[in-house]
C-alpha cells in the first residue's frame, strides 16, 4: 500500500501565530524525501489551516505527487481544474465541525456528483468520492465516472479495540471487495494511527492510506521524518 501524508496540521499550528513557521513546504519536502508517495492537503472552504498558497506551492515541488482535498462546490472545482493536482478527494465539509464528520453523500446528490467530477475526469485528475462503507454510496460513485474511492475510516477508528471493531472492520472490507468488483480503485483514510493502521493489510488491494492527525502528533516527540518513516514501515507490504 501507499502512504498519502495529510500535512492540514502543520499548516494549523503554522496559523495559531499567524507567521510562517512551521513552513507547510518544507514538511511537504520531508515527507516525500522519507517515502510519501502523496502530499495530501484538504483546501477547506474557510481557509482553517491549508491556505491557496499552500496548494500552488506543493504542486511545484518537482516530483512530488499531490492529493487536494475539498468540497463539492464550484469555487474548489475551479481551483482544481486550474492548479491540477494529481488527485482530488471530493469530501462533505460543515464549517462547525472539528474535522471531515462522515463520508460525502453520493447518493443523495448524484446528478450534481456526475456534473462535478466529469470537468476534473476530463482534465486528467485522478478524482475519488470519500464515503462511508456503505454498499449504496458505493455503487453512486462508481455512477459518478470517478476512478477511486476513499473509505471512510473513522468508525473502524472509533470502535478499534472494543466489541464492535469486528463489524465496523468486516462492513470496511466488504465495501472495497464490492468496489473492486465495479472497476473501482480502493483509498482509505481517516482516524487511522500506528496500531489501528495494521488491519488495513487484510483488506486486499488497497491502493493509498492517508494519514495525517497521528502522524503530526508523533512527529511533535521524534520528529517528521522519523515519524512518517515509521509509519511507511506500517503501511508498506
Ligand atoms: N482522508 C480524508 C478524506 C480526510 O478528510 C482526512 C482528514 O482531513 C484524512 C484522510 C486524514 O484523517 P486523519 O487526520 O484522521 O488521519
């Protein structure tokens, strides 16, 4: 599997003081120097921590493969089509909320979704929906034209380690066996962290996790390279 680093919280301490340190490049440049085969950055409608900025700077780095993360809406559709990331990853987004709350409803919203990611299809970007293990969002993306999808992780996250892990764990893989069997390739991502990380091997053929919140927390102990390093060494078949 593929390690994509979600660098948003560098970028979130850069904004408490409101200067440049930490630079949210130069973590970008360690990450993929260690092995990160994506940057990932999610671009939120209120600016929180990845600013404009942060984006076009990423995608210049040479070699350098970049995930944006944003909204359905049509100011992130521009900025995509004209930055050009590697890879989009449509998620929902509530202003109020801490972080990403729940897979994106495809479904609900399918003729907009197919309207959304032809343009980023069309272009050359490489678009994924990120949705919960749901069978019926499952099989709305694949409607949409999208080539990935994201799992959504976070109630394995949640539930990790209790008596329910097991069936938040078997609804995970049954979505991406299910996604598979469309001609959908397979992300996964959110809560993931150095112990809950492991099961993803038993989910076949994963593409990319991406991970951002435990890493930058280690990485406040041993350093970034250090912990993305021991995170790849997790990730890596
Ligand atoms: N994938 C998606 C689509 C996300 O929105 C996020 C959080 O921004 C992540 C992965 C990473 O989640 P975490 O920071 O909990 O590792």
């Amino acid at each position: 599997m593929l390690l994509g680093v979600n660098i948003d919280h560098v970028a979130t301490l850069r904004n408490a003081r409101g200067g440049i340190d930490p630079d949210v490049l130069t973590a970008a440049r360690i990450c993929k120097d260690v092995g990160a085969e994506s940057i990932t950055t999610h671009l939120r409608e209120d600016r929180r921590h990845i600013k404009d900025a942060d984006v076009r700077a990423i995608r210049l780095l040479p070699k350098t493969r970049l995930n944006l993360e944003m909204a359905m809406t049509d100011e992130m559709q521009q900025i995509a089509l004209d930055v050009k990331p590697d890879a989009v990853c449509i998620v929902p987004e509530k202003r109020q909320e801490l972080t990403t709350e729940g897979g994106l409803d495809v479904a609900g919203q399918l003729d907009r979704a197919i309207a959304f990611v032809k343009p980023l299809v069309e272009s050359g970007i490489e678009v994924s929906m990120f949705i919960d293990p749901d069978i019926s969002q499952v099989s709305a993306a694949y409607k949409t034209g999208a080539q990935f999808i994201e799992l959504h992780t976070g109630q394995y996250s949640e539930y990790f380690g209790t008596e329910k892990e097991e069936e938040v764990f078997q609804s995970l893989k049954g979505a991406a066996i299910f996604a598979q069997s469309l001609g959908l390739k397979v992300n996964a991502g959110h809560g993931l962290n150095y112990e809950n990380v492991k099961r993803m091997h038993e989910i076949p053929d994963l593409v990319e996790l991406n991970i951002g919140h435990s890493i930058i927390a280690r990485a406040v102990f041993v350093g970034l390279a250090q912990a993305v390093k021991e995170m790849k060494e997790l990730v890596e078949e």
